[in-house]
C-alpha cells in the first residue's frame, strides 16, 4: 500500500504563475481542473492588473473599464467567467465587472460611485459583491443579466454589508453585515432572508466561502478572548473553530470544497509569520508549507491559500518564490487530494484483502 500511495505522490506539483512585470503577485481564484487561475500583478509601470493564467498561455492582463487598475477576484467553473473591479477612468473608483471572451462587463453600482465583484457562481451567471448605494453606503449585492444588480440589506440596525463569496447554483450568498453596534458579523443569505451566523464568543466574524450546495459556510470569527480564529458553519452544528498552528495565532478561512471538506486559508506560526494552511476533519488545521515540504527545497514559502477547488485538489495563493525573489500566484496540485487519497487507500486495502482470500 506504502509504495503505491507513493506512485500517487509523485504528480504533486507547485507552480508558480511568474508575473506581468514586477513583485508580488496575488491568486484569488481557481477552475475546477485547476487550468485557470485569476488574481492581481503589477504591470510594465506598476499599474495593479487583473490577470487570467493558464499554462499554455501564461499569465495575460484582462485590462481595464478604461482607466489604470483591475483587480480579480473569482472565477467559474469552466474559467471562461472572471470577476473583480476596474477603474473605468484614471484615477476613478473600481467598479464590478464580469470579463468573459475578451470583453470586460461594467456591472455598474446600487446607486452610489463604486463596487467590486468578489464571487460568481459556477456557470458565470451569478455574480456577488458590494457596491455603494445612493446614500454611499456599502451593500452586498447579487447581480444576473436578467435582474440587474440587487441590494441585499444589511442586518437589523446595520448600515454595511459586504459579499465574498456564492454557491456552486448562485442562490446562497455569503459575506459580512453590521450590526446596530457596528459589529462586523458572518452572514448567509438566501431567497431574501439574510442570517446572522454569530461568532466564536467574540463580537465580529467574517463568512468568506461556501460550499457548492450552500450548506456549509467559512470564514473567520473572534473568540471569547478577541482573538481570529478560522471557521466552518452549518447549520446543524453551528460555527467550529478550526484551530490554529502549534504555538502560533489567529487563522483565516478563504474557501471551502464543493462538498465543504476541505477547507484552506492562513494562520500565523509561533514566529509571527502567515502560513498556507488546509484543513480536513481527519488531519485538523495543517500547514501546507510541512505537508508539501518536497516541493519547497529551495528556501520557498507558500504565504496564504486563497481558493481551492471544488475537489479540493487544486489550491491557489500567494507566497516567496525563492527562485525569483519575489512574492508571487502559485498552484499546488495535491494530487491525491485528501478525499480521493483516503478512497485510495481504502480500495487498495480491499484489492490486498481480495488477494489474499484468493490465494
């Protein structure tokens, strides 16, 4: 069993995503097959780019509405949908677009100067996050072509609202409201009806990523001693702490599987230094920079895991190429991925067990 899980080992991979032209370069987004990864680079004169990168085509600025910066943020299923903000002029505020086929789409605002698109569900068609409205106040918003941009509030006695992330079928919608106390808290939204999923003890929490059927929630929250701690919400159970590294502090969760299993973010280490982590029922919270350690012989960190995909095979983020000097995207691909390496091994045992009986 010992050398043909090793034999599975051997197509893990790190790949950094190189660069448009300067230092740090941030992955925000991945496709199912892990082809197309989405994020933020400087350009030629140090403009914030979004970028769409695929190993055929390497790393290709997506422009802007007009003006100097974009940013991306999420991408669908298939990679052909990228979503995030760009300024529509020079020097203007960002506003949401959805890029698609070479044409970057302004999804205008509520009614105010500014937004930004932070998600899109997994057929492009579904875009979620925050956009001023008329009296400059920021709210979450889920945009179709067919119904345009949508205000979905805030919370009883709050004035703010923000959405990061949307499930696989558009219809949960995931993020932060405020509160009467102006308390930041998780909220998830459906069919109009947005709830307040509460913290670890603390007063302020975060939802950042959901699930493919919307079912299990996460992000960050504060705990009774005003410390972050990563979370993973259901329904059923309510919001776990997903704990932090040995002797280190605070973690954040970004994204989450499709089956909401496999979960990934960062958390400091006992040096004060951000770490890639995953986290699985069976392994608990795990840096990734020990786990993956043979990809990293040559003095690379990986920093901060952003998204991973729906398998929970492919995670994108950022960190130090050791290589290059800088801090850029990269793409792990963890094959096997947890999920299937535990069906591995459970079907490699009952092929030994059928062996044996038939000797």
């Amino acid at each position: 069993i010992v050398s043909l899980l090793a034999t599975a080992g051997w197509s893990q991979s790190l790949t950094w995503l190189g660069n448009l032209s300067d230092n740090y370069i941030i992955a925000n987004g991945v496709s199912a097959d892990g082809r197309v990864v989405v994020g933020t680079a400087p350009n030629a004169v140090g403009l914030t780019r979004a970028f769409r990168w695929t190993a055929t085509e390497g790393m290709r600025d997506l422009g802007t509405l007009g003006g100097d910066s974009s940013e991306a943020y999420g991408v669908s299923a298939d990679g052909r949908v990228v979503v995030g903000g760009a300024q529509s002029a020079p020097n203007a505020p960002l506003k949401a677009f959805r890029w698609e086929n070479g044409v970057m789409q302004d999804l205008g605002t509520l009614g105010g100067f500014e937004s930004e698109a932070r998600g899109v569900s997994a057929d492009g068609s579904v875009v979620v996050g925050s956009a001023r409205d008329a009296r400059q106040q920021q709210r979450a918003f889920r945009w179709t072509e067919a119904e345009g941009m949508q205000d979905l509030g805030t919370l009883p006695g709050g004035g703010r609202s923000e959405a990061y992330g949307v499930s696989a079928d558009g219809l949960v919608v995931v993020g932060y409201a405020t509160t009467a106390n102006f308390n930041r808290r998780a909220f998830r939204w459906q069919g109009g009806v947005m709830q307040d999923l509460g913290t670890l003890g603390g007063s302020e929490s975060e939802a950042r990523g959901v699930s493919a059927d919307g079912s299990v929630v996460v992000g960050s929250a504060q705990n009774r001693t005003g410390q972050y701690r990563a979370f993973r919400w259901t329904e059923t159970e309510g919001m776990q702490d997903l704990g932090i590294l040995p002797e280190g502090f605070d973690s954040v969760a970004f994204s989450v599987s499709a089956d909401g299993s496999v979960v990934v973010g960062y958390a400091f280490d006992s040096q004060e230094s951000p770490r890639a982590v995953r986290w699985t029922e069976a392994s608990g919270i795990e840096d990734l920079n020990l786990t993956y350690a043979n990809l990293l012989t040559d003095g690379s960190s990986l920093y901060e895991a952003a998204a991973i995909s729906p398998d929970g095979r492919y995670i994108v983020g950022h960190g130090y190429n050791a290589a290059t000097r800088r801090i850029e995207a990269f793409l792990l691909d963890t094959v096997p991925e947890p999920a299937s390496l535990l069906a591995l091994g459970a079907g490699l045992t009952g092929l030994l067990r059928l062996r044996r009986r038939t000797r």
